[in-house]
C-alpha cells in the first residue's frame, strides 16, 4: 500500500537556501506544509522556535510548546510545526515577552528581528491580479486574496493584523522606498530613483540610491515597503 499523508521529515541537505541552518550540524529538518508561502520562500515554525529563536532544545520541546498555544504568527496561534512563516511576519511568544519580525539577511536567507513589542502591522507584495466573477481579485506573496482594492501587480499593500484587514496600498514607482529580496545588495533598504522598462530579452530594471550609494537590480528583487519611509516601522 502506498504511504498516506505528507512527509513530516526530509534531509537537511536538501532544505532551501532561506532556511538558516547548518547542514552539517542537521541531517534531518521539519518538512514545510503547504500554506501561506511556497517552501522555497518559508521556514517551518517548528524550526524558527528550536533553531532561531532557541527557546527549545528539541523538536519535541518545540511542538508543546505549540500545542500550548504560546506562539503566535502575525497575531494567530499557531499549533503546527510545519506552518510556513515568511518575509516579514511577526512572531510572538507573549508568556515569555518575545517578539520578531522575518527578515533577509545579505545572502537572501530568514532571519528574525527582535523587536520591543507585537507589531500589528505587515507589507505583502501584490503577485497576481485576475478576473473573476465578484471583481477583480489580487493575490499577495503571503497567499491572501482581495477583492475591490485598486493597485497593480508590484505594488504593495500595508495589512493590519491579525485580520489582514488593508489599510493603504504603496505603489512601486519613482521615490518609493523598497526592500531588496534578492541579489547582492538583499536585505537593504533603498529609494526608487528609476524604473527602466524591460523588453522581450531584458527585465525590467530599477535604478536605486541609498545614502551616496546607487546601484540596480531586476524589477523582481524589490517589495514597496513604504512612499517615503518603510510603513513597518520596525525595521528601520
């Protein structure tokens, strides 16, 4: 008979480059579960509270503590290890007066930033608009959906939590302030001085200045995190 049911265990070897965990150390790691990131973009929970965070020694410790319900993901509790947190998320651990928000580091891997109190305040990046029948719906890189809501694919919406609740949307356009996701200058913040328009060989670029600095990346490597400061006032 074949096996029922997702695999809760895989090689650390085989884990995604986001998770920052020493493979050497690990032979086994927390499969990530389908959720709210695909598991290239995610950490397991589990992983977060034993490895990041380190408030458990083992998985075992881990996952009672979830079952407690003392960890909470952008203002929901959270029982099980393999939910996926992603960019930007906000994890409390509220008996023990612990708060993070996920961040990049420069080789583009999550990692947590302590932070003074629960933020009830997250930036999701716009990654599809379609039609349907009740409007046009967005969908953002944390899997939610909208409907109703004015904006494009790129642009980025500022989220009260926990309901998720839309509170203003900050376009990707010149003078905005982004967050880069990937290559050499990941994890920075920086100002949009220039968009260059792709074409069918070149992507779309964006001209950035940070301080005296400027440099350029893919259209694709920058989330909006604010119109003239980060809105996530965290991680400033």
């Amino acid at each position: 008979m074949s096996k029922k049911g997702q695999n809760k265990k895989a090689k650390a070897i085989s884990m995604p480059k986001t998770i920052n965990v020493s493979k050497k150390n690990n032979f086994w790691t927390v499969q990530t579960k389908a959720g709210p990131y695909s598991k290239m973009t995610s950490v397991p929970l589990g992983i977060v509270v034993r490895n990041y965070i380190g408030i458990a020694s083992t998985l075992k410790e881990a996952k009672k503590m979830l079952n407690e319900s003392e960890v909470k993901v952008n203002g929901v509790v959270r029982l099980d290890h393999q939910f996926p947190v992603g960019l930007f998320d906000v994890i409390a651990i509220e008996k023990q007066k612990l708060f993070f928000r996920v961040m990049l580091d420069e080789k583009g891997r999550l990692i947590i930033k302590p932070i003074e109190k629960e933020s009830k305040e997250k930036v999701s990046k716009i990654t599809n608009k379609t039609m349907t029948s009740k409007g046009i719906q967005l969908t953002t890189n944390d899997g939610r959906t909208y409907i109703g809501t004015k904006a494009n694919v790129g642009d980025s919406v500022k989220l009260l939590l926990p309901e998720g609740k839309i509170e203003s949307v900050i376009e990707l356009k010149t003078g905005a302030t982004v967050y880069v996701t990937n290559g050499a200058h990941c994890s920075q913040i920086a100002t949009i001085t220039e968009i260059v328009l792709g074409t069918q060989r070149r992507d779309e670029l964006v001209k950035l200045s940070k301080g005296k600095e400027n440099f350029e990346t893919i259209l694709a490597n920058v989330i909006a995190i604010g119109k003239s400061k980060p809105e996530m006032q965290d991680i400033q």
